[in-house]
C-alpha cells in the first residue's frame, strides 16, 4: 500500500515537466549568452552594446557599477535578438505599433517618420525671421559664388510624410496643418530668386502620375525610381543654369521586383520583425549618361546633403571629376573620388576658401524634416568667409557658446543630436551659438 502511495501520479509528473521547462526556459538564455549554439540574425539600426563595467568602490558607491553591469548584461542576454523581434512583431501585428525610432504605420501599412509627420504638420516651424535671414544669406553666398564662376543650387528633397500626408494615420489627418519650415524656404527661396529646385513639390505631382512608385512601403527615402527622376531632372536643371558638361540620361531597362533593394526597406529593417511589411511592386531602373562631347570636361562639384546624398554618390564617378566632394551634414567627407582624401575626412577642419576655389558647382540637398537646421551651417560659414566676424564679435560667440554648454538641457540635447547624426558635439554648440549672435547681426 506504501509502494502504491509512493507511485507519482499522472498529475504529479505533468508538475515535474512543468517545472523542467520552466527551468529550462530560465537556463537557456544563459546557456546562449555563453556558447552561442543557435545562430541569430542581427537587429537592423544601429547600437552600440554597452561597454563591459569596471568595478571600483567609488563606482559601487555612486550606483554606477551597478547599472553599468545591468546594461551590460543586458545587452548580451541570451535571445535577445529573438525576444526584440517578437515583441515588436506582436505589437505591429496586433497595434500597428512601431517599436523604433518614433515609425507611424500608416494607411495601407505605409511606414512614416512620427517626427517627420509633426515636422510637416507645422509643430515646429522655426519662424520667419529665421527662414528669412537665412534665405538672405543664401542669396548673399549664390551671387558671391557666381562671381566666381561657381552655380549654387539649393534643392530640398521630398519628405514622405509631405508626399503621402493622405496615408497618414487617422490621427494626423484630423490635425490642422499649420505652416510648415518647408513650405516657409520653397516660397522665400523662389520669391529671393535662389536657385532652387524644389523636389518636394515635384515628387507631390509625380507621385499621381508616376507609372511606378517614387517612395517605397517600408523606406523613409525616396525609391531608387524616385531618386533616378530627380537626378535626370537635376542634370537637366543644371544644364539649363549653364552648365553643359552634365550628361543627358536614360532609363536603358527597368526590372520589376517585389524584394526590396538598397535603402527601400531602412525603416522596415529597423522594426526588427520577423516578417516585414510586403513590399510594393518596385522598379529598378538602369540609368544610362550620354557620353561626355570631344573637348568637354566633368564638371568639378562640391555636394552637401544629408543621407539623400548617399542616393547620388553611385553615379559621380561617371560625371563628375575626381576633384568633386560629398560633405555629409557639411560635417565629413563621405566621398572623394577613390580611396581617402588628402585633405582629411572632418569638414571643420578644412580651409573652406581654398575648397570653393575652382568649384563648377555647388549643390546643396537636404529633405524637408532636415530644413529645421537648414543647411548644417554651410551657408553661415561661407557668408562668414565672404563677410568675417571682427575679434570682438569671435569673442561674444564664444561666450555664448560656453553658456550653451554650461546649460544642463541645452548640452543633454545637443549630445544625443551627436549621437543620433554622427556629428561633432563641438561643431553643435558653435553653431548654435553662432545663430544666435546672428540674429542681432
């Protein structure tokens, strides 16, 4: 009777199974951390996995061993990539929630910037006097150039949210717009007689009448159909401005696909889910440059953009001379023909008259969200160069800049715009001390 009592019960065993997987569950993320015997796929975007803790008793005392061991074990935890993906699977699946870098699942599952959305809506328009004073510096620094011989072009790149603002979220559609930091430069560049080109209002129209679409699902820029109109529209404009050496195009072929290719797909792969919203019907073009006539040169161009200027770097080495540049955010060269540059990667340490000089062109390309900045500082520094600060007036900036610094809120922002750009905290606060002298300049 004992031996019958001892016997586990059906119950009993499902208990212990229970508890087995539970343990098991528990164990294996270690078990992960440790050996790594199941291969996981990278997150998309980018992270950098916090740095290894160093002990020190003032470290323990203040609470910063503590957390830094945290951080650290966190991000090396067993399956993480697996638990981030399903979690954020769940809720786009389920919400239509984006769980990266504010994204807005739109109509349609349209993939949308929330800042870029707020930006357009007119939430943080900068103001008149500043999209003023800038314009008027920017025609300062055009006619100054042409003097030279050089053509400055500013063209703004479309937004998505601007294109698509129709496919946005009911919640924003219910939203008054008010006047946007883009719509202020197109309408006082174009009144000042600036060279613009403005693809914002270009890509608005081509958006009915493309045959194919000019901005992907599950991409923030412009597709790469997109971007081939706007650099055959861009070489004709600059044609028409007088200069020849650009080449005509055309699209020899176009291939179909439903696999998205280059940046088609940036904010769907920042998602990290494990089954990205079906991409739409794409087309990839194959541009062709008419060859250059006998006696004509490529044109020695100095580009400043954002990451939309990534979008035109395949194609300089075909019409442009190894002379050229791109100046990412005016802050690093991110192109130079091939291999390093001589003169060094940081723009801010460059001799900005020096690289004016013998320039056929100067094109600046930032999207409409980016017009908040404006131009990262481009246009500042050369009515700087062409119209220089006294001694006194150095000294004034440089006090401002201090206070800038001294600002606990000011310098928190200004670090994580670092971070989230790549740029020089240094080359920040300098900026933006130097507007604000500007502004009873």
């Amino acid at each position: 009777m004992n031996d019958v009592a001892s016997r586990p019960t059906a119950h009993q065993g499902l208990k212990r199974l229970l508890l087995a997987l539970l343990f098991a569950l528990l164990l294996l993320p270690a078990l992960q951390a440790k050996f790594g015997f199941a291969k996981l796929a990278a997150l998309g975007g980018y992270s950098e996995p916090a740095p290894r803790a160093d002990f020190s008793t003032e470290a323990l005392l203040n609470n910063t061993f503590q957390t830094g061991l945290e951080k650290y074990l966190e991000d090396r935890i067993g399956f993480r990539e697996w638990m981030i993906r399903l979690r954020n699977q769940l809720a786009y699946s389920l919400f239509k929630l984006g769980r990266a870098n504010n994204t807005v699942v739109g109509e349609d599952d349209i993939l949308f910037d929330g800042n870029a959305i707020d930006t357009d809506l007119g939430k943080n328009f900068v103001g008149e006097q500043v999209v003023a004073r800038n314009v008027r510096r920017l025609r300062d620094v055009q006619d100054t150039l042409a003097r030279h011989g050089t053509l400055l072009v500013f063209a703004i790149a479309p937004g998505k949210s601007g294109v698509y603002r129709d496919q946005q979220p009911a919640y924003y559609r219910r939203q008054a717009a008010q006047r946007s930091t883009y719509a202020a430069y197109a309408e006082k560049m174009a009144a000042a007689g600036v060279n613009v080109l403005d693809y914002g209002a270009l890509f608005r129209q081509w958006r009915h009448t493309s045959k194919y679409p000019i901005f992907p699902r599950g991409g923030i820029h412009w597709s790469l159909y997109g971007r081939d109109l706007a650099v055959d529209t861009l070489f004709g404009y600059l044609r028409q401005h007088g200069r020849p050496n650009f080449p005509d195009t055309r699209m020899r072929s176009i291939e179909l696909s439903k696999e998205p290719r280059d940046t088609d797909n940036d904010i769907a792969k920042a998602l990290n889910l494990f089954r990205e919203p079906e991409a739409f019907l794409m087309a990839y073009p194959n541009l062709e440059f008419k060859p250059l006539s006998p006696g004509q040169r490529k044109p020695n161009v100095l580009l400043i953009a954002d990451s939309f200027g990534y979008g035109l770097v395949p194609y300089l080495p075909a019409v442009v001379s190894q002379e050229s540049r791109f100046w990412y955010y005016n802050e690093l060269v991110a192109w130079a023909g091939t291999g390093e540059p001589p003169e060094g990667n940081q723009v801010r340490a460059l001799d900005l008259r020096s690289q004016l000089h013998g320039r056929d062109v100067v094109l600046l390309l930032y999207t409409e969200p980016n017009l908040l900045t404006f131009d990262h500082g481009f246009i500042d520094n050369a009515y700087q160069l062409f119209h220089p600060y006294s001694e006194a007036e150095n000294a004034q900036i440089k006090r401002i800049e201090e206070q800038l610094q001294a600002d606990t809120t000011v310098a928190n922002r200004v670090w994580r715009q670092s971070y989230k750009d790549n740029i020089d905290p240094k080359a920040i606060f300098y900026r933006e001390a130097r507007a604000i002298f500007d502004k009873e300049r």
